[in-house]
C-alpha cells in the first residue's frame, strides 16, 4: 500500500475567495484558487491520519470523501488550524471508540482551553463531545506501522509542529505549515523526503510565514525529490504561480502549488 496524503485545505486564515474581496484570485473561475484552511489526511497503511482540524473539516471530508479518521495530529493551535475540532465527535462515533490525538505539550495546553468542554465525562453530556485520547507529541511515535516525527518549525512567538512520516518501504513525506524558519536541529529531520510541502504563504514578506522565495529556497537547502506549497492567501493566483515557480535541479520531481482535494501518491 503506497503512503498518499490528500491536501485537504491549501488556504490562509482567511480561506479564499475572503469575505467582502472581489480581487481577480478571490473571483476566479478556477477551481485551485478557492482555499480552505490548510489542512491533509494521510493514509498509512490501513489508518488514516488527520493533520490539523481547520473550521471546514465536515466540509473537507464529505468533498474528499474521507470517511474515517484514525488519529490526528496538530500542527499549532491557531483558530485555522483546530476550529473544526468538534467535527471529530463524527469520527469517533463512525470508529466506535476515541480518536487519539497528538499535540506538543504546549499545544495540548491550548487545546485543553479552547475545547474545556471535551474534557468532560462524555455520559454527562449524552455523548454530544468529540471523544479523544490525549497524546503529547515530543518524540517519533508509531502509527499504523509508519514513524510519525515532530519537526520544530519557527512560527513567530511560538513553535510549530512539522510532521514528517516514513512509510515502512521507505517512502516519506513531511507536512510543514505555519512557519518562516527551520532551526538547524530540524533540517536534519526534513532531508531526504520524497514529498515536502511547505508554507509559501504569499510574494509580499510575513512576519510568521515564509514568502514564495524564502520557501523555494529552503526547499531547495532541503532538496526533496519533489516539493509542494501550501497555506497560500488570494495574493497567488493558482495557474500564474504554478507557472512562474523556480526549479531546482535538486527538486528533480519539481515545485509546485498546491490545491484543495491534491492527491500525491509517495511511493518508493
Ligand atoms: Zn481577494
Ligand atoms: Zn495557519
Ligand atoms: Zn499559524
């Protein structure tokens, strides 16, 4: 069974076209530039791992037919990364049991606050929480056969959580939203790969995301066999970007954008 992740959400905070704009990406007629918040679902080998829970996640997974969840795991917890958190009361009820979730410690904590009423003994409340199984992410953990690493990623104030997954063939990807640095510690984590995506936010400079340049570049530092951008505002039209991305000889399966519902098969 092939390692495949499918890109669930593409999209900045905002998700695109954004409320009240009417800018030529926010109008398009082409389907790649409308964005969720980013967001994937990656199968291991029987399981399904979710990354991330962005506010359309019922949306997502009725659109991309994803209709059963394993795990998940978080990336960070601003509001476009977990605010579809209560869409996993379906998923627990689907597998008949509590969906383990993973975090760092320090975005447990800010789960714990956001989502206080899914601590709750589910009796007290008939069931209506979304049933999880707490897990601290600091070390690799195993799911469904394959190593699940977190990578620390630079994202302002606090860290992210990368995730890179190495499939048992070893086939690996890594999933690398929110962030405007690598630390050293991490490149080392992040070489090798089949299939990185990563934030490339927009063309104009962030403090808390990389830029398309500064994203192409790390990329290139990392050099993995192929290379996709995610968590992208309406300052990208799809087809213009996708055109005018810089190659690498270092990148040989290239660098792309990614879209809403991409379907990338990593195989060995
Ligand atoms: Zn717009
Ligand atoms: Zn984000
Ligand atoms: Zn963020």
């Amino acid at each position: 069974m092939t390692l495949r992740i499918t890109v669930l959400g593409s999209g900045t905070s905002h998700g695109i076209p954004m409320i009240g704009c009417r800018c030529a990406v926010c109008t398009s007629d082409d389907p790649r530039n409308r964005r969720t918040r980013t967001s994937a679902a990656v199968r291991l080998h029987e399981q399904t791992l979710l990354i991330d829970t962005a506010p359309e996640l019922r949306l997502q997974a009725v659109e991309h037919g994803i209709d059963r969840i394993d795990a998940v795991a978080f990336t960070h917890a601003h509001a476009d990364h977990v605010m579809g958190f209560d869409d996993l009361r379906r998923f627990a009820e689907l597998a008949e049991k509590p969906i383990p979730v993973y975090a760092s410690p320090s975005t447990l904590a800010s789960l714990y606050r956001l989502f206080e009423y899914a601590l709750t003994d589910a009796r007290l409340t008939g069931f209506g929480i979304p049933i999880v199984e707490w897990h601290a992410l600091s070390e690799p953990v195993e799911l469904d056969g394959h190593r699940v690493t977190p990578v620390s990623l630079q994202h302002g104030e606090s860290p992210t959580t990368g995730l890179r997954i190495d499939a048992p063939d070893g086939a690996s990807l890594a999933w690398c939203p929110d962030c405007c640095g690598i630390p050293a510690a991490s490149v080392d984590l992040l070489r090798g790969l089949d299939v990185l995506f990563l934030d490339g936010l927009r063309h104009k400079p962030h403090p808390t995301h990389f830029t398309v340049a500064e994203a192409v570049e790390a990329i290139r530092n990392l050099a993995p066999r192929e290379a996709w951008l995610i968590h992208m505002t309406h300052d990208l039209d799809h087809a213009e970007t996708e055109a005018s991305l810089p190659q690498s000889d270092d990148v040989p399966g290239g660098i792309h954008l990614a879209c809403d519902g991409l379907v990338v098969d990593v195989a060995r």
